[in-house]
C-alpha cells in the first residue's frame, strides 16, 4: 500500500485492514472463476460494510487493485494483490460469497471476518484428491458414452484421462508450462485412440478422444469471457480470450502431433468415422449428459448438497438442446437457447439456495462442449482437408461463444423479469420512487 508518512492512527489501520480483506476476497473469487462485474462488486461491498467507502477497483485477469480518496481531504490509499493461480473450487467460493453477505448486512465484525477468511483459505477441500482425478478421468467416460460410445470405449477414455492428467502433474511438479502439460495430455488421450484404431479394435475408438478433450475444455473460462464482455469489462475479456485462445492451441496442438504422425504412419484414420452424439433422447445419452455434469461438479469442487440441482440442469440441456434438433433448429442456435435455459435455471436456483449460480451451470453445459468438432477440424486438417478442418474448428469456436452467451442470457431474463439486488430505489423530490442502476452493465449509452 502506499500513502503518506503519517501516523498509523487506529482509525488508519482499520482502513488497512478493511482493503486488505477485499483485496483477499477478491483475489479468492477471481482464482475461483468468477466474473470481474462479481469480484470488484463483493470487494465494495466489504469496504463499504467497514467503513471505507467510495472505493474504486480494478480486476483483470492476473491483478487486483484497490484505490481509496477519502472524503476528508487525506492522503490517497492504494493497494494490489496479484492473482498466480487460478483453481476453481466451488466450495470455497460458495464460503467466500456467504462471508460477503454477512459482511454487507453488518453482522460480522471485521475481526471476525478476518478469521473467517482465513478459516476458509485453509479449509480442507470438499473432496480428496484421488476423488478429483476420478471424477476428471469420469468426465471423458460420460462424453464418449455420449457419442455413442461403448463400456470399452469408456474404459479407455477413463485410462487416457488419468493417464494425461498423472503426466500434467509430472510436468507441473518440474515446472514445466500448463500450455506444454494441456498438450501432452491432448496427445495422450488421442494416442489410445490411435491405438486402438491401429489394432482394429471393434469399438468407437475415436469416441476416446472426444471423451478426453472434453474433459479438458476450459468451460467456465468461456462463460467468464462472454460475462465479463457483456458487463462492459473489455480489457478482462481480452484477457481471458487470449487465454481460452492458448489453452484450446495447446490442445489442438497435442491432438494435431498424435494425429499427423498416425496418418503419416498408416493408421487408417477417416473423418466419416468420427463419432457424433445420437441426437434422440435414449436412455444411455441421457445418462452420459447426467453423468458428464455430475463429474463435472465434483471436479469443480460442488459441495455434495448441490449435485442433484447440477445433474438436473444436465438432463435439461441435454433433452432441450435434442428437441431443438428434432424441430430442425440450427446447431449452434439451438446450443445458444440450450444454454440460456439452463442458465435461467440456474440463475433461479441461486437465488433460492443462495449460491452463485455458476455452482448449476457450469457443470450442466458440459455435455454440449463442442469436443467433436474440435477433433473431426484437427483430424481434417491433418488428412490434409485443410478447408474442411478450418470450418470445423470455427464450428467449434462459435460453440464454444454460444454456450457462454446463452448462460448469460438465461441470467439476465431473470433479472429482467425479478429484479436483482443491484438495482436499488430511489426517491424524487417529487415523493415519486425510481429505480437507480448501480450495475456498470446496465447503464445507457444510446451507442456512443
């Protein structure tokens, strides 16, 4: 922090330890996953519960400051907390949230939030370690049972996964870069694939690699992008952009090497045997979309008590997304209206539970991650389809971009139609009440 030389009067010190609780929680939410609009807006709600008011802060995607002037004529106070590690855990983020709220509504001195968010920074995860892996290695089984996909073909996908991500950690533990671990564990996940393809086994083989590419998508960082570009936060959608960008180029990358050398080595390959998922709803697609997203959840840390709603919002998109099909709606439409629906859900769930509602929807649009398009553009350019490959890819991208839009759009029906917190009412000298915005998003600028 820095501010002029002078005494640390109590009331000073009080204001130091107000900015860096917010600073704190702030750097808890952004490493969580949450969106800047809900990061700087729980950090001004805790200064302003201890007394700092007319705070000013600034979130991007690996820096948080804070800047207060007091009123009074004192000197400026600045601080930042650099964000290193981003590692989504729901449970901690569902603590942090309801910290903030009693914080808001004056029932939690600072002393005690202090404590409290210290409790909740070394509080044991929900889930061990060995659960995680499991559930990471689950996630690629219920996506290749999904396409189509048998039990043998989910076994595989299982041991491509633990296998990718025991390789990742290796690489992490020797410090090795994450773009580098995400394309070895794409390599290794489209190796079994090969393969088996290679020993003409009688499954889906290229049903593996769907499942282990799905289980590596960066899901909530698509969300956040489309969030944080929708509430006006340009530079921090750019930010997460560039690196959704580098983590999708690591895995197209790993997938691209396995996949070139398999065809330069005569492995019979073909993009007409790329699976795709049976878009009826039969039991054993209901099932993978279902088990997709409880995976999902446990890998994202959701406290078992939130499972069920997770796994609900799973069966929703999935059966939504298979009628709009049927009436012969547009992919990447239909992804968009899929995914406002869930979010809408979602949405409405949190409310009612007091949770962020990412803890429903981020898990529940894992079954329409675009990991099929993503492996038949990469199979096509490395047959030399260049064109094909390229249209591919962008379907997979434009996937990708529906899915985050139409979970934020589910969000803000909901807000259209109840109202949220943000929106407060004010009175007129007239008597007569308004509503004052105090969300950035909403504020009017007629396009200029």
């Amino acid at each position: 922090m820095s501010a002029s030389p002078l005494e640390q009067t109590p009331a000073r010190h009080d204001l130091y330890r107000s900015m860096a609780l917010a600073l704190r929680v702030g750097e808890l939410l952004l490493g969580s996953g949450e969106g800047t609009e809900t990061v700087s807006g729980s950090m001004r709600k805790i200064t302003n519960a201890y007394g700092v008011p007319h705070c000013e802060a600034d979130v991007n995607l690996s820096a948080i400051t804070l800047s207060h002037v007091p009123s009074d004529g004192g000197a400026p106070v600045t601080a930042e907390r650099r964000v290193r590690r981003r590692l989504p855990d729901y449970d901690r983020l569902i603590a942090v949230h309801d910290m903030v709220r009693e914080a808001s509504g004056g029932s939690l001195p600072l002393d005690d939030a202090e404590i409290r968010l210290r409790e909740i920074t070394r509080r044991v995860p929900v889930y061990p370690n060995w659960v995680l892996i499991t559930a990471l290695a689950l996630i690629a089984s219920s996506a290749s049972i999904l396409v189509g996909g048998g039990v043998l073909v989910a076994v595989a996908a299982f041991a491509a996964t633990v296998l990718g991500d025991r390789a990742g950690a290796w690489l992490a533990r020797r410090g090795v870069a994450e773009f580098f671990q995400l394309a070895v564990a794409a390599m290794l996940g489209s190796l079994v694939a090969v393969l088996m393809i290679w020993i003409d086994a009688p499954v889906q083989a290229s049903a593996v690699v769907v499942g282990a590419v799905v289980a590596l998508l960066p899901g909530r960082p698509m969300v956040a992008c489309v969030q944080d570009g929708i509430a006006g936060e340009y530079v921090t959608a750019t930010g997460r952009l560039f690196e959704i960008f580098f983590m999708l180029t690591a895995i197209i990358s790993g997938i691209g090497v396995t996949l070139y050398a398999a065809v330069r080595l005569g492995v019979p390959l073909s993009v007409e045997n790329v699976p795709a998922a049976p878009l009826v709803i039969r039991p054993e697609q209901l099932l993978g979309a279902v088990g997709l997203t409880l995976s999902f959840a446990v890998a994202l840390l959701v406290p078992p008590r939130h499972l069920i709603p997770a796994a609900v919002g799973g069966g929703i998109v999935w059966v939504v997304f298979v009628q709009l099909h049927v009436w012969q709606v547009p992919v990447i439409l239909a992804t968009a209206v899929s995914a406002a629906v869930v979010g809408l859900f979602g949405s409405a769930y949190a409310r009612r539970a007091r949770v962020p509602s990412m803890v429903v929807t981020i898990p529940a649009i894992g079954s329409l991650l675009p990991g099929t398009a993503l492996y038949r553009g990469m199979l096509e350019a490395s047959l030399g389809h260049t064109d094909e490959g390229l249209v591919s890819l962008l379907q997979a991208l434009s996937t990708a971009l529906a899915l985050g839009a139409g979970v934020i759009l589910g969000a803000e029906v909901l807000r259209a139609v109840t109202g949220s917190d943000l929106t407060r009412r004010v009175r007129r000298p007239s008597g007569r009440r308004r509503p004052f915005i105090t969300r950035p998003a909403a504020r009017r600028t007629r396009g200029f």
